[in-house]
C-alpha cells in the first residue's frame, strides 16, 4: 500500500493504512473472510480494470481484448481443471449477482425454488422470502434443520415431493456440517428439478479433499472467489457434465443471465486475479492448508467446549463453528461480538436454530477458521483463542439485553460506549495483540 506521504495526502489512504494496521493486530474469525496472496493483490490494481470486455471470449462488444480474451480462457480452463467440469462462467461480480444469474437463467416469474432457510444457515439469495430477488420473483419453499442441527433430509424430500420446486439449491453460509450432496441429487432427480450446489463457503475445503465434491451430483455449482479458496472477490459459475445431460443448453443460458441479463462488462482484473488463485489452489501447498483449516476447527471447536461453551450441533466438520449463547440470555451474542471486537477478536453474531431473539440482535457467534489458517497459526493458537472468547463471555455475562425495542438499542449504545475502556477486554486485546503479530499478513 502507498504511504500516505506529502504527495498524497487523501484520506481515503490514511484509513486504509489503519485498516491494515487494525487487521494485523487483531485475530479475525469471520468464517466467511480470508486473506489472499501478493500475486492476486497485485493483478486487482494493474491496467486489466481499465478495460471494457462485455460479452464473452472472442464475442465482444468492444475492441482491444486480445489479452483479455486469453485471460479469460485461461482463468476458465484452470478452473474446468481443477473441478473438473466442462464449462465454468467466471464474470459474476460476486456471489448474490452469480446466484441470481443461475436462478434468473432455471426459472421463469413465479416457478417454484427450494433452499435452506436463513435461519438455518441458508444465504438470502436462496429464496429468503419477501425482501430478497430470489424471495420477491419466485416462489421460495425453504427447508431447515432436525434436532441434531443438520439437514433434515427427509423434510428436503417431503417439501419436494409436495411442492415440486424446478430448482433445490443445496448451500449454507452458516452450517458446520458436511453437506450430503448424493441426497440432495437423489431428491432433484425424484422431482425432476434442477440442483445448484452453493460451495462459497467451502470450495477451499472441496479443492483440498476436505469435504465432498458436488461436481458428480449438482447440475451447477456456484461458488465466491475469495472465501476459502483464497482468491478475490468475485465469483464462478460451473455447469457439470451432468448438467449439460439433463440440459444441453444450460452453460449457454447461465452465460445469457450473467451477460447481458444482470450484468454489463466483466471485471477483467477480477477474472485474471482468478486465474492466478485458480494456479495457487492447484499446488500441494493448498492441500496443507486445507487440511490444516479442518484441524483448527476441530481444536477450536474442542477448546471452546473445554471451556464450557456450548456449540450448535456440538463440534464442527468443516471450517466453521457456530457458538450457542443462549444459556446467557436470547440476544447475548450481539454483546458477545461487540465485547470480542474490543478485545482484539472480530467474529459475527449469528442466529442459532430456533433463534429466541431475532436476526439482528441474535444469540449466537459465528467464527472460523479460513483467515487464522492462512496466517499460519496452528492448534496451539486455537486453544489460545478459545480462552480467550471464553474470557470475554465470562467478563461480560449477566448483562441482559432488554427486549423492548427502545430500551434495547439505549442498552446497546451504553454497553458499546462503557466496553471500550473496559480494563479486562484492553488486557485481552494486548495479549491478542503479542500473538497476532507473530503471525504477519501478506507472507505467503
Ligand atoms: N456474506 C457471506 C458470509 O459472510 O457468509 C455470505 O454471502
């Protein structure tokens, strides 16, 4: 990054020097977030994002794409490599853009789609109803979880079977568990229905051999850039061989909902960043690291039981783990994530299942281990980490949030403005600090 010297005095510089500064010495545990190499950060700000390329490799609407058109190719032969599929879109810009071009591409107004309830630990995009595209211009079914906190199987089917959905889209942002994705294509194939797999959170975790691959089952599988498979943000698109053969049209009509349904000109120097984590993921070194992701799971998740914290579902399978703060009262995992920021831990408070208090103010912490991984920390640090939070819930508990509205934001505001001196979380956070800076960003 360039200092911020005489020359160049914007302040826009100046935060983003803090910015780096703020995530160096803190540990981040947002599941969803990750750290991506030297060479990916330095194609996102080269002469690639001067240039307008809509429409597709060798089919453009503008001139001068030569290098551009085999940037592209190459980012999509890497990837049709590396996942083994015959055809890969690469231009959504992100990851509710690229879900709304597979469900724009399947269904027409008002067909019948089926996804994991927010709630649950689906995405917006997969037909949370009323407030989202995929809710508002389709019929959204959404399916949820048994006791255990796993997918109901069975209630995916009778849904199915009752509903006929075209699309069922098997996807989580907040589950910690292995999605079963043989089911979910013996479902679809019940019902004739179209099956997208949404991997944002785990393609690192599926390129590395640490979770199952929805390649053989799904007919599309989706997926973010920059989660664990460490890239930037941006988004992919993949059409199976088993989708080609219940669609033959399909890689052509996903491409027309990117382009020129929702989208207008690529971001080039997003498709070539792509290209080069598609390179990054394909070496031995990524199977380490993906192995490694899955045991700091499982020796935080440990940990945190150790520590007499209780887990959705009790553990984890692959890199995320959700905390359930219910025992401290409904809402206290929004005190959690503020008091955790303070002391040099950010995570994100998330809703449990049967969440008692609701989506904005919910009792659960959702964190993982992508980010922490990349920086190189190991099971020792986890244990650290786990203390660490456990520290923070003990220091804060007993605090409870009010329920009324008012009450409660003026409860929040006070709380928020009363932990930032706080002497117990500064402690935390100067030890956070110590470690955290044993770990540099940007080494790999
Ligand atoms: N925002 C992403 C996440 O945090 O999981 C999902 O889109």
């Amino acid at each position: 990054m360039k200092k911020n010297t005489n020359k160049n005095k914007d302040l826009i510089f100046n935060l983003i020097q803090k910015e780096e500064q703020r995530q160096k010495e803190m540990i981040g545990l947002i599941p969803s977030e990750n750290q991506s190499s030297d060479d990916v950060r330095s194609v996102l700000s080269s002469c690639l994002s001067s240039k307008y390329a809509e429409g597709y490799p060798k089919r453009r609407y503008y001139e001068g794409n030569q290098m551009i058109d085999e940037i592209e190719i190459e980012a999509q032969e890497r990837l049709k490599k590396l996942f083994d599929v015959p055809y890969v879109n690469v231009q959504p810009y992100s990851g509710s853009p690229a879900n709304s071009a597979v469900e724009f591409a399947l269904l027409e107004e008002g067909d019948t789609m089926m996804g994991l309830a927010l709630s649950s630990g689906g995405h917006l995009t997969h037909g949370h109803p009323k407030v989202t595209f995929s809710g508002r211009y389709f019929n959204p079914v959404q399916y949820g979880l048994d006791k255990n906190a796993r997918i109901d199987y069975e209630e995916v089917r009778q849904l199915a079977l009752k509903h006929k959905p075209k699309l069922i889209v098997a996807g989580t942002t907040a589950y910690p568990f292995t999605l079963d994705f043989k089911k979910f294509a013996e479902i679809a194939d019940e019902v004739g229905a179209y099956l997208l797999a949404d991997i944002s959170h785990i393609t690192g975790l599926v390129v590395a051999g640490e979770h199952p691959s929805p390649v053989p089952y799904a007919h599309v599988v989706m997926s973010t850039t920059h989660k664990t498979f460490r890239g930037p943000r941006g988004a992919m698109i993949l059409v199976t061989q088993r989708g080609l053969e219940k669609d033959a049209d399909l890689a052509d009509k996903i491409d027309k909902a990117v382009f020129p349904a929702l989208q207008g000109g690529p971001h080039n120097e997003t498709t070539a960043a792509i290209a080069i984590a598609a390179g990054e993921a394909m070496k031995p070194e990524f199977k380490a690291y993906g192995k490694q992701i899955r045991k700091n799971a499982d020796a935080l998740a440990a940990a945190l039981q150790q520590e007499g914290l209780k887990l959705v579902g009790d553990g984890t399978e692959n890199h995320l783990i959700l905390i359930d703060l219910t025992t401290f009262g409904d809402g206290f995992g929004t005190q959690v994530a503020f008091a955790m920021d303070v002391a040099g831990i950010y995570a994100n408070r998330n809703t449990i299942p049967n969440e008692p208090c609701s989506p904005f103010y919910p009792s659960g912490i959702r964190i993982g281990t992508p980010l922490v991984t990349t920086r190189g920390m190991k099971e020792a640090e986890m244990t650290k980490i786990a203390q660490w939070i456990a520290r923070v819930v003990d220091h804060i508990k007993g605090e409870q949030l009010p329920a009324e509205k008012t009450a409660r934001r003026l409860f929040l505001k006070e709380f928020k403005k009363r932990i930032v001196k706080d002497e117990v979380l500064l402690k935390i956070r100067a030890e956070v600090k110590e470690v955290a800076s044993k770990f540099p960003l940007f080494t790999w």
